[in-house]
C-alpha cells in the first residue's frame, strides 16, 4: 500500500468558475433542458403546460421554483401508465446505449454519451487519474450502478476489471495478480476484501477508492484509510447519475457543476436553511432523459456557503441523512414497505410483517419477522425469504412469530443503524 493519494479537479473551466460564471451558464443550460422536455418528453411537456408554463418563460434559476416536482416514488405508477419511461424520456428506446431496471420495479435509461452519468469528475476528485487499474464492484446485473463509474473510469483513462458483485475470492484473485490501483463499489465490500486480503497474506494495491451505494461513516473510513487507501464517496443514483462528491478537504459533498440541486423543506417546499433537513430535488442537463426537478426523496442538508480550499466553487451538502417515507437503503439496494408488502399477500398463510435492518462490524443485516398461524411450518420461512428476495434483490432472514406478536402500528421497516 502506498501513501494516501491526492484528489484533482478534472474540469477547471466548470469547476473552479466564478460563481457568477456558474449561474450564468446554469441558467442557459436550465433554459435549454427545459425546451428539450417541452420539446421530446410527452409527460414534461404536459406537466409544464398544467402549470401554465411555456419554455420561453423559463429564462434561468430564477424560474426554477414554478416547475413542477417530479417524484420518484411515483415512477412505478408512472411507468405502468405511460411504458417505457412515463413519458420523461426524451429520445425512443431504441436510441438509447442501455436499459436498465432497478427495484421497484423502475426502468432506467441510459444515453449514448460515454459518461453520461457525470462520473468523471467525482472519481478524479477522489484521486483516480489515467493509467490506473480499477477493480469495480458495483453491480452490472440489470441495475445501472456497475456501468456508471465504468464509463467514468474510461473516460479518465483507466482500465477497468469488471468484478460486480459476490465472488469475494476471485475478486481479490484478480485485483492481487493485475495489480488494480483503485477500487469502486459500496464501502463496506471494500472493508471485506481488504480484511480478507490481510487474513490471506494476498498482496493488494489500492491506493484509491470512490465508494456508494451506502453511508459511509467515519469509523469505515478509518477503517479503510488505515490499509493506506484514500476513500471518498460521491452520491449517485440510478435515476439521474451523479449528483456531487466529495473532495480531499472533506467537510461535504460539492454540488455536481453539470446538476441544479435544491434541498427543499420538508414542511413547506421552500429552500431548507443550511445545516436544517430537507429533500434532494434534482434537474439534470441529460439530453435522453431532461428530468426537471425530481424529487429524489433523499433527505440532506445543506452545507454553510463556505469557501473550498480546493478550488472548486460548487455549493455543498452537508450529507445525506435518510429517507422521505419507509424505503431503507440496505446493502445498497432500496427496499421498500410496499414492495414487501406486495410479496407476502401471494402467500395467505402471512400476516404483519416488520422488517428490521442492523448493522454489525460494517455489514447490514435484514431480519423480516412474519406473523403466521403455525410459526412450525415446515419449509414456509424459506419459501417467504425467496419471495421477499425476489423483490428487494437483497437476503435476508426470516424469523415466522405468532400472530398477534408484533405491536400494532409499527413501522413495516425498523432501521435500527447507527453511523456514528
């Protein structure tokens, strides 16, 4: 392992442009997002024209707030209405590089630029630089998260071993004999390889990792950073690629220059106060898919306007800090009450369920408790965690309780983490 490696900024021209400079173009490109929604997305076009807005009345930020919000957990209803993409995308299947499909189910589109998830700048931020080899671990398995740092990775000029998820042992296999300099994929996966590496005696060589898909509390950072691997994390999803990453000073996550990002009170829709709950409302500049302030239904907070000592002058978030309604990100996948729910009615001899989600030694584990008649059943608690699997792509445990044993009115999903 080496000593820690230093971040850079990819883009000076975007990233480090006067904050006058940054409005200015963001107000053009807001602008043009939107005639491309009017112009190509049935569904946005409908909805401006709901709220009495033509595309020459939106003229720069200053409009923003009369568009009206997109939310995502409003897409499954969406997309089964107007398949394939609820009339948001702004170019035909066929035109699109790939097609994806997260939980939910939510079918994602990809374009046919090669990093049209934004992923570059966040992985040089974290110290990924040309010539590098990357052992990436997201997976590529119908779910977008595998292709998105791919695509940034080769667009800085790295080689990429496309690990996915599982196979533990062929992983390190692999990453030891190439060597792999860098690493992408969830934190806690990280954490794993480098302790089995260690317990092994198998030589790795990191010295760089970009990590999401879960938090990433201080204490797996250390844990981390202690091997002599610089770990940063960046926030993207599924639905709209890179939203902003952290940089080498830390202290939060630098808004993505190429995003409009708002957080938005809980309560009242308006601009949370920094450091106050609210929100994550994006509109990405994305010419198959123009998503115009959708609403992630990820709580953050706003970072206080304090000047980057790395250049960058980008607003920030403070951090994410949890979920609008009962999805939980387990295992960096969302599971969803509903979802859940959905998968138990199939079986009449299921009643309440709660789903409960710890975390021990840097790994999430997801026990469902089911309420049946017989709790002896044989074979039933199995048959209940492949059908739940199914749905939330995630395992778990399921304990079957007499009816009658879970409180009423509980939550359907307990998140009993802690990430300090």
């Amino acid at each position: 392992m080496s000593a820690l490696r230093a971040g850079a900024v990819h883009d000076p021209a975007i990233e480090t442009e006067t904050a006058e400079a940054r409005r200015t173009r963001l107000d053009a490109a807001l602008a043009d997002v939107v005639r491309r929604a009017w112009r190509s997305a049935p569904r946005a076009r409908r909805s401006l024209e709901g709220a009495g807005i033509r595309p020459e009345d939106v003229r720069g930020l200053v409009d923003l707030p009369a568009i009206p919000i997109t939310r995502k957990d409003e897409l499954v209803a969406l997309q089964a209405e107007e398949p394939p993409f609820a009339g948001l995308a702004a170019v035909p299947a066929g035109e699109l590089a790939r097609i994806y499909c997260s939980p939910g189910p939510i079918l994602d589109p990809q374009g046919r630029d090669g990093d049209c998830w934004r992923l570059r700048h966040a992985m040089a931020a974290a110290g990924f630089r040309a010539g590098d080899v990357v052992l990436n671990s997201a997976s590529y398995h119908l779910t977008p998260g595998g292709f998105m740092v791919d695509g940034g990775a080769r667009a800085l000029g790295c080689a990429v071993i496309p690990g996915g998820t599982g196979q533990t042992e062929l992983q390190l296999r692999v990453a030891s004999c190439v060597p792999a300099t860098a690493y992408t994929g969830m934190p806690s996966f990280l954490y794993q390889l480098l302790q089995r590496a260690k317990e092994g005696r198998i030589a790795l060589h990191f010295e760089v990792a970009f990590v999401f898909g879960e938090m990433l509390p201080e204490s797996l950072r250390a844990d981390i950073q202690a091997f002599g691997v610089r770990c940063l994390q960046g926030y993207p999803t599924a639905d709209l690629g890179c939203l902003a990453y952290e940089c080498t000073e830390l202290g939060g996550w630098h808004h993505h220059p190429e995003v409009i990002l708002e957080v938005l009170d809980l309560e009242s829709g308006r601009p949370a106060d920094p450091g106050q709950p609210g929100e994550i409302v994006a509109t990405v500049l994305d010419e198959a898919y123009p998503l115009l302030r959708f609403a992630t239904g990820d709580v953050g907070a706003a970072a206080p306007p304090v000047p980057c000592a790395c250049g960058r002058i980008a607003p920030k978030l403070a951090g994410i800090l949890g979920r609008v309604g009962d999805a939980v990100k387990v295992k960096g996948m969302f599971v969803r009450g509903g979802q859940l729910e959905g998968a138990l009615k199939r079986f009449p001899e299921a009643g309440r369920f709660r789903a409960t989600v710890t975390r021990e030694k840097h790994v999430d584990h997801l026990l469902y408790e089911v309420e049946v008649e017989d709790p002896g059943t044989p074979g039933l608690a199995d048959r209940l965690g492949a059908a739940l699997q199914d749905v939330a792509k995630v395992r778990g445990t399921v304990r079957l309780v007499a009816r009658g044993s879970l409180p009423d009115g509980g939550k359907r999903i307990d998140d009993r983490r802690r990430w300090d």
